[in-house]
C-alpha cells in the first residue's frame, strides 16, 4: 500500500537529494504500529534495515507487508542489554529510531513495572549503547502523555513533565533520560512528542481508531469509554514518519541542536464523539451509533490535550499533510480489508 503524500524527497524534508540510500537504520519496535511504517518507508530509501523484534504481532503492517524479508532481523527484549550491545557493535548504524515501548496504558496501570523496565531501562540499555558505540543520529519516541496534564493548552515544548501516572512517567522518564545523554554525551539525539497517531497497521484495540473501525466492521456500535467530551489530536501516521525523517535528516546534517524536543499533532483539536461519528460516516453504515459508557471524565486520563507543532514547522519545515479525513478513509478501508 503508497498512500502518495510522503515528503516526496528522497530523505531531509525539502531535499532533492537521497542522504539515506545505503544508511544503516536501525528500529526498534519495528512490527509495531509507528515501527513498520518507519520500515516502509526507510526501505523505499534504499537503506539496510535493522529491526529489533520482541514477539510475533500478526496484524501489522510489517507482517501483512512481508517487510521483515527485507529487514536484517533481531529477535528480544529491550531489557536485554548484552543483545543491544551486539546489535551496535556488530553493524555501523547510521540512525536508530527507538519505538518500542510498552504503549498500553490500561497495562501500565495493572501492571507498572513491566512498563517501567520496559520504557525506561529499555531506553537506558539503549542509549548506554548508543554512548558507547555511537550513532550519527537517533531519534527517540516520547509522548504528548510525557507531559502530564496542564491547564494551559495547546501545550508547548516547555511545558514541564509533570506525569502522574505509570504509562505517562515511563514516558516521561524516556524523554528526560534521552535528552540527559544527548546533553552530558554529546550525543546527536532528538525527542518526539507526537499526539494521538492514527492509521493502516495499529493492531492495539482498546486505542479508538482501531477499536472503532472494528466494531463498525462487526455491525457493532463503537463504544466510548468516557463521556465522549475529552479533546485531542489525531495525527495520521504518514505525517509522523515525515517527522520521524525530517528530524533523523535534520540531526545528520547537524542543523538542529543535540537533545532537542519536539511535537508533532495538527493542532486541530477534536472530541472522541466527534471522531468517532466521523469514521461512522466514513463507514457509510449510519444505522449504528455511538455508545457512551463513561459518565464524566475517566480517572486517571487527561480530558483536554493537544499540542502546539510550531516549533516543529518553524525548525523542520515540518507541517501535516493530510486532513483527518482523508487519513480516516485510508485508515477504515486498511481495517475493512484486513480484519
Ligand atoms: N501510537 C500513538 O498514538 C503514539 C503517540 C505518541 C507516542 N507514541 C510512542 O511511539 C512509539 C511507538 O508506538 P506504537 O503506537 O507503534 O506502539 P505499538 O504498541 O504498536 O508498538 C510497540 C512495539 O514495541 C515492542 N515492544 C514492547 N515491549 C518490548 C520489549 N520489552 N522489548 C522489545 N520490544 C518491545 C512491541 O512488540 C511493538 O513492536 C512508542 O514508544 C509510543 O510510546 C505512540
């Protein structure tokens, strides 16, 4: 599957030239959701793919997509440092784009210390390997979530993390920690704080892109857990893989500071209801409706976040290409077709 609006260049956002063809790419979390785009489209770069895989996820892109048969691939876990450091030392990589994480919040919450040494001594093993053997640039996943909730919105890169649940401070703790080694290393790393990211590929169902498309194609009523008032913004994953590049090219060719932050959202708030009515109408099956199960907020969530991407747009010359429901259609039709 092309979805046609990548940045169009071959590799840095606004340049002719492939500074990827035959750059060694190393991806962890490569058959999760953000992962196997990151593949794709570092694969049409021409680049050597190094993945890091932990277990078999049967529908994502990368296995739908066949992708690992072009992937030099490792299987385990983060927590595995001797395995990390082997994968660095035994291959010069160029860029490393660090996804894996444990992402579910509802696990966090049942489960905190998986999650923790998941995200956050994950993250150390990598970054200690990172020190030692050195990259030309990485680019690390944080969240919006890492900031916790604040009143003033959109939120801002100097907003403080002030994270208060487990999901949420792993997150925090990946992103405090990464920008602590760029600044004490001097290491060429840089941070994403990307809002809620949707498309093709996301085989996480208690997120509800997926969650929706699934009930819709079961004839189900989607179901939304909280009253269906709580804001956010929902960013198609082909704007994100732009990112994630524009910020590995950005780091290559030194423009940008080591140890940066940066968000990437469209800004454009919008409730879960009215999401969820929109991919209904997308579906064209508009018999069903929307099924409220929450009564107010839900404990421990944040009602109100989105973020400012005007950081992003002024140093990257990044913006969003694609309008929510263009990505919706493409999104809806992936599920209808795999599921
Ligand atoms: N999807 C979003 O809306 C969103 C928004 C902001 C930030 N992020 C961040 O982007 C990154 C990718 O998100 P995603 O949506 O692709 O998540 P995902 O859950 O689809 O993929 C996570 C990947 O990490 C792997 N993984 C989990 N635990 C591991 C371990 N212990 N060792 C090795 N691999 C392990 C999984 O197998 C999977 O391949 C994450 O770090 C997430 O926190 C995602």
């Amino acid at each position: 599957m092309s979805f046609g609006k990548g940045i169009g260049q071959l590799g840095g956002y606004g340049k002719k030239m492939n500074i990827w063809r035959n750059k060694v790419v190393f991806i962890t979390g490569a058959n999760g959701f953000l992962g196997g785009h990151l593949v794709k489209r570092a694969l049409s770069y021409k680049t050597k793919v190094i993945v890091l895989i932990k277990e078999d996820i049967r529908l994502s892109l990368f296995k739908v997509e066949n992708l690992g048969s072009k992937c030099q691939i490792y299987k385990g876990d983060l927590s595995n440092s001797k395995l990390i450091d082997s994968i660095f030392k035994n291959n010069k990589i160029d860029v490393c784009f660090h996804m894996a994480a444990q992402t579910i919040v509802g696990i966090a919450n049942n489960s905190p210390t998986g999650t923790l040494k998941t995200n956050i001594q994950g993250t150390w093993n990598m970054l200690e390997a990172v020190r030692n053997f050195g990259v030309k640039a990485m680019v690390v996943a944080s969240s919006d979530k890492a900031y916790g909730e604040h009143k003033k919105l959109p939120y801002k890169e100097d907003a403080p993390l002030i994270a208060l649940n487990p999901y949420d401070a792993s997150k925090s703790c990946t992103d405090i920690l990464s920008r602590t080694y760029a600044n004490t290393y001097k290491l060429p790393i840089a941070v994403t704080r990307c809002a809620n990211i949707y498309g093709p590929g996301d085989s996480n169902f208690s997120r509800i892109v997926p969650d929706t498309c699934r009930a819709i194609i079961n004839g189900k009523n989607p179901v939304i857990r909280s009253d269906g008032t709580p804001l956010r913004d929902y960013v198609f994953v082909e704007d994100i893989v732009n990112a994630y590049f524009a910020l590995a090219g950005s780091l290559l060719n030194k423009r940008i500071m080591f140890g940066e932050a940066f968000n990437f959202g469209v800004d454009k708030p919008i409730s879960v209801i009215a999401l969820v009515k929109k991919i209904i109408n997308i579906s064209g099956n508009l018999r069903l409706t929307p099924e409220i199960k929450g009564r107010g907020k839900i404990k421990g969530e944040i009602d109100k976040q989105y973020l400012s991407s005007v950081k992003a747009k002024r140093i990257l010359g990044w913006s969003p290409k694609w309008r929510l429901e263009e990505g919706l259609k493409i999104t809806y039709r992936w599920y209808k077709d795999h599921l």
